[in-house]
C-alpha cells in the first residue's frame, strides 16, 4: 500500500510562496479549465445533483471500497457510480474519436506497459479518456486539478470500475496534494507517463521524487501555464524527459477557440440575461480568433457588431467581412483579446444605461473590475454571475461573471469540443510512449502534424464527411504522400 | 368589500366539464402562455428564489396587508416586495415603449375613469404593463390566467404598489376560479374593461355576471383560444361588446414568430443538450416563419439544415434559401408546424443512435409521443426536460420536454418581445376605451395599421433606428399619409 | 391576307397624345421589361451578335419566307434562325415548368382551339413560352411590346418555326403599331385569348377592332402599367371580358423581388464598376422585398448596410436583422423604394467623393437625376452606363445607368426566374381559356392560390425538392384539401 | 541613346528552348498575371476602346514624341494619353495607400536616386504605382511582362508623363525581349533596382548584362513563377542580390485569396452564364483559402454547396462551417485547389446534364479538359469562353474558359486588391533600397511583417477603420512594442 503522508506536513517553503500567489495563478491558468466552472455552475449540470450531499465527513477519513472490494481511491460516494456511468455513456456518443481508437486497440495495445498517473478535472468526458487509455493497455492512476471540479459521480464510476481515482468536487488545498501524492507514492507502482493539466503533478514529482524521472518516458501537458512551467524548465536546462505540448496543436486552437466561442458567446450571454441579440448594439474587443467567432454568431443574430484591434492586418479582416469600428457608448460589450485594462473605467463612466459588459477573452484582466470596486458606485447582485453596478445618476451596467471569463463560468462546453482535446491527449501518450529514443529529446514539442491531421480524421465520420483520397499522379505532381501531411508544419489553415 | 365566495361552492355543470377537458384545453391555448413555463423552469430564473418557501399555509387563509394597510389583495407573501420589484424594475429596462407611453401620459390621462379587470400571466413584464396603465389613468384588479406561472414576489410587489392582485404560484383549479371571481366580484367597483389571455374571466362574467358587460366597453384578448372563442361568440351572435384581437396583429406575429424563435431554438438547444450546433445535420419539418427562424439560425451556427415542407411556395422558397430536403435519418430533429402526427413512429425508428427531437411548433401533437409509451422502448430521465428513450437494440432518441414546446419549457423569452405584446395590449385598450361609439360593434377586430405601425415606431428607439419622413410632395406622388399607415391592411411585410 | 395599313396613315388623335407623354410612359411601364434593355447591354449577351448588322432596309420592306415557304411574319433576318434556336434552346434548360406543362401536353391539349395573340418581349424565354403555348394546342400571332428589346435571331428561328412573328430590334414607333396591326387585323383568323405587357395590344384592339372582344375569352396581363390600365377600364365599367393581373400573383413578387434582386444588385454594380463590396459602406433606401435582397446580398459580401425606412415596421425588420440607419456620406448608395427624389441634390451635395449612386426601384423618379443636370456640375461618361459627375471642387458622384433601374440596365435577369413568369402566363390562359363561363365575369383576377402553388410546385424538381403530403387524418386535422391551396389567399408567406 | 539592338538579332541558344517551353512557363506564370487577361475580356473594359484600332504599323517603326518633345518610350498611340489620364485617375481613386505614400513624399523623398526598371502588366493600376515611385524620388523606365496584357491609352498617358514605356497590347515575343532591352540597355543610365513580375526582366540581365548587378541594390519578385526561380537562384548560390518576395506577403495571400475570390466565384459565373444562384448545388472542391472564399459566397447567396477536401484539417473547418462533402452529379462544378486532374472525365460522365464546371485554382491542370477533346464528344461555342461538351445522349456540360482561371478569364479583380499589392512592392522597393547592408545578404526575403502591418493600416481609412493604440502599461504586459509588430513573423491570422 501507499504511504501515507501526514496531513498536515505537505508544506515546503516554496509551496507555501505557492500557495500566496495562488490567486493569480489560478487566473492564468485557467484558460485550460474549460470544465471547472461550467460543470459546477451550468444549467441541468449533473454535478447539482450531488450539491445537496449533507454528508460531511471528509473523504479522507471514510472507509472505502467498491463492489469488487478494490479501495485503492478516495472518492466523496461510491454509491453514486451507477448516475455517474450514466453521464460517461452519454459523452461516450460524443466522443466518437476515443471510441473508434477503443476499437482499434481491440487487436493492438499501443499503450500495453503504459503506467500513467494523471491530474485534470475529473468529468465525464476525462472518464472516457481514461477508459480508453485503459483499452489501449495502460494502468491509470488519476487526481484532479482543481479542487472544485470533479464530478463526484463520476469519480464513483471510475472507481467502481476498478480506477485509482483520489479526487472529490470541495477538496481543500491541503487535500490537493494529498490526492496527487496518493496517485504517485504507492509502493510496488512506479509512473513511466504523466498527463498533467496545469504543472502541479509534474512540479510534485520533481520536488518529492524527482528520482522518478528515470522512468519516466514523457509528460502531456494541455494548459497554457503548465506549458510555461515546461517551457522555463527545458529553458533553465532542467526538463529531463520529453515533453508534449498539446495546447497550441492545430486541431485545438482552431476548433477550440473559433467554432467553441461562436456557440459559447450566444450560450452564455442567453443564460445569465436572457437578452435579445436581434438589433443589439455590440462591441468585440479584439478580432483574433475568438473575436472572430463571437462577431460571426452575433451578426448572424441580427446584432449590430463593432470591433476594436491594434492589429491592422486583423483590422482590416474586420473591414472586408462588414464590421464597423467601434464608438464607446453601446449595449453589450464583448471582450475577446488576451489583455490587461482593455475596458477601463473610463469606456464604463461612457457607456449607455443597461449595457452589458462580459470577458470571453483569454485572462481575467482585461475588465478593469477594481476600478468598479469604489464607493460611490452601488453592486448589486441580480441572479447567480449577474452583478449590476450602479452609478450615482442611477445608470446600471450589467457585469457577467464579476470580469471572468464567460464561456467557462456561464455555459458549458460542448463535448464534442472537448472529445478533440482528450484524442490529442491520448495520441501524445502514444506518440511519446512509442517513439524510438532517439526522436524526442529533452525539449518540448508541438504535435506532429500528421497526428493533428490525424486528430482530425477520426471526428469527420460524426459528420459523414469523406475525405477525397489523392491519386498517386496527383500526391506525384504535388510532392505529397498520399496519406499526409497534406501541410507543412508551419501551415495555419484559415479559419472561415 | 366583496363578498367572498364560499370555497366549495364555485362549480357550474358547465365549468366541470371544463375542468375535465382541461388537459386538451390547456394544450391549445399555450400559444399565448410564453411566460408559464419559462419562468418556472428557466436557468437563473428569480422564480426560483421563491421555490423553496415551505410556507404551506393557504394565501387565502392568511391575513395579508401591505405596509400602507391596504389589504384588498391576496397574494403568497408580502414580504418579497422589494425583490419584486428589483425584478420589475430590470423589465422596464428592455420594454422602452411602455416607458415612453408613460412619459406621454403625464400630460394626457387616456386611460382616466377606466376600470380594468385582468387576467393574464403575472411576471415582472405584465407588472410593468399594469403600472403604465395604471399612470395612463386606469384603475385595475388583476388574476392570474395560469396557475403555476405567477412571479409570487412579483406579485407582492405589485400588492405593496397597491394593486389588487389575487394570484400565486401552484394555485389549485378551485383557487384559480375564486381569484378571478374576487377581481370582478367587488362592492361599488364595477369593471369597463376587460384584459384577458384565454378567455377564462371573459368566460366567468359571461357566466356569473352577465349584467356586467352593459358597462364594458371593450375586451382585448392576447391568446389564440381566447380569440378563437371571441370569433364563436359573434358567430353565434353573443358577443355583446367590441373585441379586439391582439394575438393577430402584424408586429406580434412577424416578431414573435420569425425573430423570437431564432433565438430561442438555439437556447432551448443549448440549456437541455449543451449540443454543438457546428456541423450537426437537422431537419426542420415546416418552413414557414417559424421554420424559417429555425433554419436561418441553425444554418448561421454551421448546422446543415434539411426541410420539409407541405406548401410548394414555401418549399421553393426553401430552394432560394439553400435549404435540401430531408433525408430521415439525421442527428437533430425540430419540428415547427401546427400539425398533428408530424413525427410518427416510423420515423423515429429509422432515426440514427443520439438523435434529439424536439418541437418549436404551436401546439403539442406534432410528435407523437404517445406511440413511443410502448413495452419494447425504455424511458430514462437524464436531466430536467431531457429523456432519453431506447430503443432494444440500444439506439436513444433523446427527446426534450415530452414533445412539448421547446422554446417555452426550456428557453426563456426576451422581454423586449414581451414587450411589443404588452404595448400592442395597452394600445388596443385605449383605443377601444377611447373610440366614438361608431367605430366598433359588437364584433372581433384587428388593431388598425396605424397603431401597429405605432407599436413598431415606439421600439424603434431602442436601436437608434429614425425614420425617413416622407415629403408632401412624395407623400402626394405615393398617395399617402406623411403619418401613415404605409401599408394597406392586407399587407404582411416579408420577413427576411 | 391581312389588310396591310398604310405606312403613315395609323395615326389617331388619341394615339398622338399617347406618343407625346411617351417618356412617361416608358418609365411606368419599365417594371415589365425586364428582358428589354438586359438584352441590349449585357455582356455576353447574343442580342450584340446581330448589332453590326449594316443592312440598312426595313424590314417591312423585304420579301421574307422561311424555309418551308411561309411569309406570314416580318422579321429582321431569317438566316440566323439557326443562331436564334440554339438561345431557345438554352433557355430551355432553364425553364424546367414549360417543359413540363409540354410533356403533359402530349395527352391532352388543354389549348386546343385557342387563338393567342401576344404582345410581349421577344425572347428566348418567350420563344419557350411561346412555343409551349403551341405545344397545348394554341394557335399565336406576336408582335414585340418594346422597339428595342426584340432579340433578331430568336425571331428568326420562330419565324422558321411557323409563328407568325411581327417583330425587329430598333422598330419605329410607326412600326411598333404596324407589327401589333399585323397580328390582329388578319383575314381569317380572329383571335380568341390576348396575352398583353402592357396594355399597348389591348389598348388597340379597343380602338381599332373593339367588335373582336366578341370572340374573346380573357385578356392575361403581366405589367404594372397594363394591369393599372385594366383596373381604371373596369372602374369605368368598359372592361368587357375578364382579366388576369398576373403580374400580383404570389410567385412572381417574392421571386422576382427578393431572391432575384439579391442576385442582380451584385450583378449590376460589378458589370458597371468592378466595385469590391468587402467593407463598402452602403445605404440602400427603403427595406421592402427589393430592398430586403439588396441589404442580404450586400452584407453577405462584407459591405456595412445602412438603411432608411418610412413604414416602423420594416424599420423594425431591419432592426432585427441587424441593419443600422443610414448617414448620409457614404460610399455606395442603392435606392430600392417606388418614390419619386428620394436621393435628392442635397445628399448628393454632401455624399463623399466616388460614391456610386444607383437605382432598384421600381420606378425611374428615385434619384432627382434633374437636379444634377446643371452648368456647375461636369458630366463625364467613363463607360456605358457609368457617368462621373463632377463637383467643383473635384469630388466625383459615379452615375450608374443614368438613375434608370440598375438590374434592367446593367445586369441581366436569370432565366430561372423568367421562366416562373411564363409559367404564370401560361397557367392564366388555360385559366382564363377553360373556366366554366360563371367563373370568371367582366373584371380583374389574380390568379387563384392553387395555381400559384402549382407554378411552385412545377419548379421544384430542378432542386432536387419533393413536398411532404399530408396523411388524410393531418388534412382533416388542418381542414385542408390534401392537395392544396395550403394558405388562404390573403397570406403572404414570409421572405427570409 | 540606347543601343538599339537588331531586330532579328535577339535569340541566344538558351531563350530559345525558353520560348520552346513557354506554354508551360505562361500557365504556371498566370497566377501573378491578375490583369491580364481580365483587362482584355472584361465588359466594360476600358481596353476594348483600343481594339478597333486598324492602324497595322509596328510601334517600332514608328516616329513617337510626346507633346513635350520626349521621344524616349515605344508604344501604340500617344493620342491615347488623354484617355488613359482619365482611366489611371478612377484607379488612383481605389489606390489609396499609394496615394497616401505620395502625401508623405512631400517631405522626405525615399527613393530619390533609386532608378527602378520594372517589368509588369502595364495597366491603369500599375500607372499609379510608377506616378508614386516617381513622386517619392524614383527615375523609372518600363517593360510589360505579358504580350496582350497592356492597356495601349495607359502606356500613353505614361509616355505622354514622361515615363519611358516601352510596351503595347499585341507584342511579338520578339517585340517582348526588345521591350526589356530598350529598358534596360540604354547609355548613361543605370538601374539600381528591379521591379519583376514573372523573372523574365531579372533573367534578362542575368543574361545579357550580368555586370549591372554590381550597382544593384534588391529585385522586388511579384509572381509565382518569379520568386521560384530565384529560389533556384539562391539554392544555386547564385543568387548576387537580395531578393524580395512579395507574393507570399501575409496581406497579398489573405486578401487576394479568400476575399477577392469571394466576389469574383459570383461575378464570374454570371458574366458568362447568366446562371441563378439560389437553390443552385453546387461542388468545391477543396477548402482552402479560395474555396472558403467560394462556399462562402455561394452560401451567402442561397447555393447548397458541397465540398470535397483530401486534407482532414480542412475537411474538419468544412464540417462546422455547415457544408457537407459531395456528390458527383451535381448542377454546378467549382475548383478551387491547385492540383492535377481534380475533375476527371469519369466524374464528367456522371455529371447531370446542364452542370457548368469552371476552375478558380492556381494552376490550369485541375479540370482534365483533354480527356474531353475525343471524337464522341462535340464542342460548341455558345458565348466567348463558354463552351457546351456535348455526349451522345445529348447530355450537355458547360465548361467556361476552356478550363483556365475563372476568375482571370472572365471577371474583374477590384483596383483596391491591387492596390494592396502594388503598396507592398512600392514598401518592399523603400526597404530594399534603404536598407543598411547588412540587413539583407544575397537570399530571398519575406516583407518584414512590421511592412506587413503598415500596408495593412494604409488601407484603413478607406474603411473609416481606426485602430485601438495599446497604452504603454498594456504594451509592457503583452510584451509588444506600440507601433508593432503585433504578432510573430510565423503568425497567419484566420481568416473569418
């Protein structure tokens, strides 16, 4: 069995830093997220069902087993393992690219050795990931990252499965790491794979066993922070495994950003104020690929867009697809850039009475929110994310998520959007876990296009989509081999 | 005071069948209901701050009296006024021609010695209604026409305003009768107006209270039963006062159908399924206005959009559009025709594994949910508004809202759209209030052109939409008004 | 024979009045003439093929026979009758609804006995109508009912078909009543069905032939000016056989409006000035159907629309689909509306240097061209059909087609879109020619419901389209006849 | 005076197996020659006024003097220069950017002492780009890089400028070389930069006068064909100066691509057939930037459009956008992709009669139109560049511009697309010829994106597009400079 580490000890001095910050840190990291806030605050989330639990008995201090007598996990409820199946099979349809690899593995094992341990939220969608890599051969043990977003039926499925799982929604910080150690310091099992969302599993083991690495034969890594962790540490010289950054691969950023905002921005601004899109009079801050998505949704809605951008090339995109520029004074502001104060307090003294102001950007900084924090200005909490704040002459501006980002606090994200994510995920494991030694260094690296390419291919059958198959004249005359990549690696394939 | 009617006693033979039909009934007349349901079940909804009171004694047992001691109301409880009211005012914010009707009527009092009786659904956006009428000159004692829909602190709200209004939430049948019978059955206050939205207080005082009607002027009636049964009483040569029909008037019918839908088809979508709407093949059986809102959309969102269609017009119109004809065995089905059986079985057997079928039609039998109440098939409620119904081989249809109405069970609706409704209401009660004898007879109209084109120019504002004035010499070349109307009555403006 | 009249003696009082107002009424009669001047401008167009054409006779004063010996028509050239029928029978291809009313044909000849005299454009398309009619069963003579819109060789080849075609491109006005005198005043033969564009055939029949109406069955009229004709005729009880107005009737208004108009505002603004529509600011003045084509088609390319209005409910629309209202300095101006100086000097005054004024109208009074003719204003003619008008100060206004209808002037009008026209035409002679004599009485019809579903319904196999039937217990459920008419006659079904 | 070389003299040993294998040479070339054949088919085109001409001496046997006296330019007709003023003066208008340049020429004069020889189509838009070069310092002396692509009244309002021009609508290849020669082979004048589009000006020198390239500061390259020799060049070592693609410039890519092709897939098609848009199906094959640019507009206008893709990336961005993946029998036939043998003669085979196939790729082999020139097949010529294939069942395709570029055959490229390239060859000639040495070595270079960004902004007030200036702190947490660049040079903003 596992080692138990004492509750109270778990704290190194630079943790301890850690932890101060950890506000800030949590902001940036947050971009990788995309389940945390939307599984606790959406609407029909199945993860209220579970809210109502009075049983407070923390986790850690139960008795645990599931029905084949397995207790290696910590989960907040068994019992609930039967609705939290329900959920995996219901994202099982929606992710047709795990399944068809499932298929796949029935005759081959890409990942048979495979031990990976794991640290992301624990969904839905996670589960069928890790039921897959499971099919594909692996051992998985798994915590989550962030102490608010297991669904804990969800957990209890896993875990009934026969999964290691540590991790319930409500864990306190000190709670954190001790599911992370719990996943990694068990005796007779040793880590050759790490799949982290964020950096904190990764930064465990190299401060507690860093010995472990010999093992290790790669880390995956989906959130922009803990690809800037890996990115400092391969910098200063330290990253001794390879590593993969699946955040900036095509299929992601594209799909992600772009089609994922077209829908969210409507999504969400429906769910926290029920407003009318038709005629509405709207500025988009920044015409990047998010701009781009938001404008796209709301003129099809028959709102008035405006755009901002410092960009002239994007500019200049914004003028020949019809968008105005921007006047100060109108009813629903979109943020949509990655920046800091880009609405300031003086855009709000402007704005019309009513106007809406909400962030789909890529941080928390870009509503200047702490200027609204004074006292001559009234806060008014109006529904659950609804803030109106109130100036003295009596105009109100509705504020949505108090500046946080929309889409990831008041809608959800659809499955299919996540299900690309989770097959670049496991086709990293692949990918690192196969390679021969002398591919990957210690460095990290961006997908291989044809893996991204190949990504792609295993969702168009969803859509009854057939690719057009080069004839071997055609791959000649174009230097291409017939099965890609159809790219070069530096390709960004525009996004209309 | 008004006599109070004993408890038991409200029971007519006539009326019991009433009640008995009354599943049907209801499902017919909840076209005109776009508030009922919405407000209960909608995400973020102030509704459901109210759910929660334990609170189990009758409100028609209680002693109930507002804070300047008047008690001629009877309501859940008075204590949640001042939410009512943040609510209302958060109303009055997108119903801009209510607003304006009111700064008008600080000169003029058109509404002055009218005494009306209502009964409609009560929301913040009817209160807000009532409060304009109210400053237009108008005294008014208000039930409810639905028995779950009633805002209860809304309803206190208005209480505390003064107002006597005799509703709440979850009253039963025999309440729902006595409510109405304590608006108009009242010592030294006899009704001249009558405000109804189903006909139901139209129907009671044609019962209990004949007399009533040598004093009524006028009645405007919002919904299609209503006015369905308004034209079966003139036909039958009963009808004896002028009606006005609002249900049909332009503004309401282009707005609510074609723009409203367009909306809502996607957040009625979205807060049951979090579906992704990019690439998903749909068939939406009906193009007309609702249809075509439906289609354009969904097609917007990236959706591939299949119709079917009856009307060879309607159907080439489709064709222009860029819209095929269905195939049967797609990934997402809307049904948007009055029709019976539009959805049948067969159908619906050949569908593929995940399709999710739903109706944004005018009444509940488009899908025929009763052919799926079969042995063979499995029910599973998987979230509110959601089952998903399988098939022995394991194929699931999901099916929203039992068949019912998407866009009122599980979408809300803007107040702005409520608000073209609710002026369309207060102009035909001035008008009918304040016409000479001559102009209406004891029979149904439309609200004249003119006045529709009124509604319309009272919204513009909102968009900083000004018009063009006609010169006199173009009015002249045209043979117009400069003030209108426009347009001859006939005319439906297209939608596009 | 005929009995020919002589060359200058068809001169009557009424008539010289006629010819002195005739620039008005050229322009009234414009909206007809859709085929007139595309025919002679467009590019690409066959009609220029037979331009340079030096041969400087008149027609009327050449021996003409056709192949087989018939020399009963007047035409310009019989030998391009080989030319002329290779144009009909691309036309053919697009005009799917004759074609089939021809297959039907082959059984019975719901024509037959019919004696047609037509006086219309003489074009490819109306060579398919033309010979379609013969197909049913009719007899026809035709003369053209403009001077310049006669396409030579498609004469040619219907004169070699046997048609007794009085017709040539640049006819006199002399001539122009020589040809309609040649098709009527004919030894022998007397005709039984008139189908008129424009009112000049039936205007005289009335003042030369008045006795023929006798014989005469209908009259089918498909212009503006010639149905307003009708209607003054049957208000002064003169009218003395029935009419069809089939230029009301639904199909031919929302396809030629909307969805043709949407393609020929692109069409004609490249063809004239090779403009870029990404990012063009536009105003398009007034959003009926024609102006509701133009605003989609434009903001479809990337132009920022702006709008006037003067009804509130299309202002409304326009809201709803996201159009703002117009400033008046923009870059591009379109004029959609029926109205006489709706761009009047004083906004060209103030408009920017190089906006591009046309006209979508319906009628040529829209852009006050009169007040830019003069002395301090430059006229300089860059290309055919595109004038700068220059102000003193430099700036330049780009005049397209001398304010006349840019889509008649500039662009050409679909086949496609003709061809739901002449089916209407053909439809209303079998109608007209068939209809139990209480039918139909001395005055002015709009072709019945059903008929205008059945032009849909036989242009709907060319998409791919097949329409839904109803069970009978749907049918009865919607008291409708399972084959139509699915709309009372008074609807008008929505556009988008 | 130059050194005139003998007529017949031109022909070394290599040229000759060039002009052996120009066929070839001019197909892959065309990509660059947007004006070309576009100048000499468009309606409308200013150069059909030339055509007439029947003057048959050679410009080389001529006596040419412009009005000052100048006789140093070879061209048609020196009369023409009045027209040709008024033609690059509508161009100047769409050329804002090159204007704007002119305006800051005032002061600082960038190009003074540079002494530019150019070899491009000699058109109006061209004429404004050497009217700037000269304004900013520049002396410049010009060739045209194609035989039929000069617009004649534009070369003669050059020369009548005092540019030596030496070019004419019509040339000889032999005329073609002696043109360049007369460019550059002239006593006392040197030049120190190349302007070239398509290489063959550069392989001129290369050949005839290598030394010159001793005094040579940069070659600015335009065309496909161009910037691959030098890439040839390079690789070879050979390359003795630096080089500046420009093709490949992030503004020329996006904008000519995806926006231009949006209007010209339309402009096209109803140039040539006259075809209707709506509920036309349609297939694109390919999903790159110009087939986005086609589904895009096809879309908008009411085509259902299906596309085929061989890469899963872009068929993934397909299925979101809405479009599904194709049949073969369909009605209308788009290429978009640059590939051989796309369109084969089978899918030709089991095309529906009727379907129009047309190419918008980048090079001519897409569509196989050999394999349709066979004896079963009959060809007819209904219109210049559209031909009916005829099959023996009477089956008829309709192929425009015998399978060459649509967009080049048969429509316009807007003056304000060019625009965008002739401001990025002026910048790329400012920075070649400005530059410290060491910036650029003997390579091939891409515009520096900061030019990228500048000719962008150049273009925004035509728009009224102001930008959004970062604020110093936020310059400092994005880690940008202020004036940019505001992404990295590998950066390739989407497109939407």
């Amino acid at each position: 069995m596992h080692k138990k580490p004492q509750r109270e000890s778990i704290q190194f001095a630079d943790q301890k830093q850690e932890f101060n910050k950890r506000p800030t840190k949590i902001s940036r990291r947050s971009l990788s997220r995309s389940i945390s806030q939307s599984s606790t605050d959406s609407y029909g989330s199945a993860a209220s069902y579970t809210d109502s639990s009075d049983d407070e008995t923390s986790p850690r201090d139960k008795q645990q087993k599931n029905s084949k007598g397995n207790a290696d996990f910590c989960i907040k409820n068994i019992k609930q393992a039967d609705f939290g199946r329900r959920e995996i099979e219901i994202a099982e349809q929606e992710m047709p690219a795990l399944m068809a690899l499932r298929k796949r593995a029935q005759g081959e094992k890409p990942l048979a050795g495979a031990k990976i341990v794991g640290c992301t939220h624990i969904t839905a969608q996670t589960a069928v990931l890790m039921e897959t890599l499971s099919a594909l051969g692996a051992q998985c043990r798994w915590a989550a990252c962030n102490i608010y977003s297991t669904q804990n039926e969800v957990a209890a499925a896993l875990a009934e499965g026969g999964f290691s799982v540590f991790a319930w929604k409500g864990e306190s910080e000190d709670d954190f790491w001790w599911c992370i150690d719990r996943c990694v310091n068990v005796e007779g099992w040793q880590p050759n794979m790490i799949l982290d969302d964020g950096g904190d599993l990764t930064h465990w083991i190299y401060k507690k066993y860093p010995s472990m690495f010999k093992k290790i034969k790669g880390i995956v890594e989906e959130s922009v922070t803990g690809v800037h962790r890996l990115y400092q540490l391969s910098k200063a010289g330290k990253l001794c495994v390879p590593a993969m950054n699946v955040n900036d691969s095509v299929t992601k950023q594209k799909f992600d950003n772009l089609y994922c905002c077209r829908e969210s921005i409507l999504d969400g601004l429906k769910r926290t104020t029920d407003v009318m899109f038709g005629g509405k009079q709207v500025v988009v801050c920044g015409y990047g690929e998010v701009g781009k998505g938001c404008c796209a949704a709301l003129k099809a809605m028959g709102s008035i867009v405006y755009v901002t951008e410092i960009d002239p090339i994007c500019a200049l995109q914004a003028c020949f697809q019809g968008f105005s520029f921007a006047f100060i004074s109108l009813l629903l502001y979109v943020v949509s850039v990655g920046n800091k104060n880009v609405v300031v307090r003086e855009y709000m003294d402007r704005m019309k009475n009513g106007c809406i102001v909400c962030n789909m950007g890529h941080s928390n900084t870009e509503i200047d929110v702490a200027s609204l924090r004074t006292p001559e200005l009234t806060w008014e909490r109006v529904r659950s994310q609804v803030d109106h704040v109130i100036w003295p002459d009596g105009k109100r501006i509705v504020l949505l998520a108090e500046g946080r980002l929309l889409n990831l606090s008041c809608s959800t994200v659809p499955t299919f959007v996540l299900s690309i994510t989770a097959t670049t995920q496991a086709l990293a494991l692949i990918e690192l876990y196969n390679a021969p030694e002398a591919r990957y260094k210690q460095d990290v690296y961006l997908l291989p296009k044809k893996m991204d390419e190949y990504v792609a291919s295993l969702h168009l059958p969803t859509f009854d989509a057939h690719l057009t198959e080069l004839s071997d004249e055609q791959a000649k005359y174009l230097g291409l081999n017939k099965n890609g990549p159809f790219k070069p690696n530096y390709y960004r394939s525009a996004a209309a």
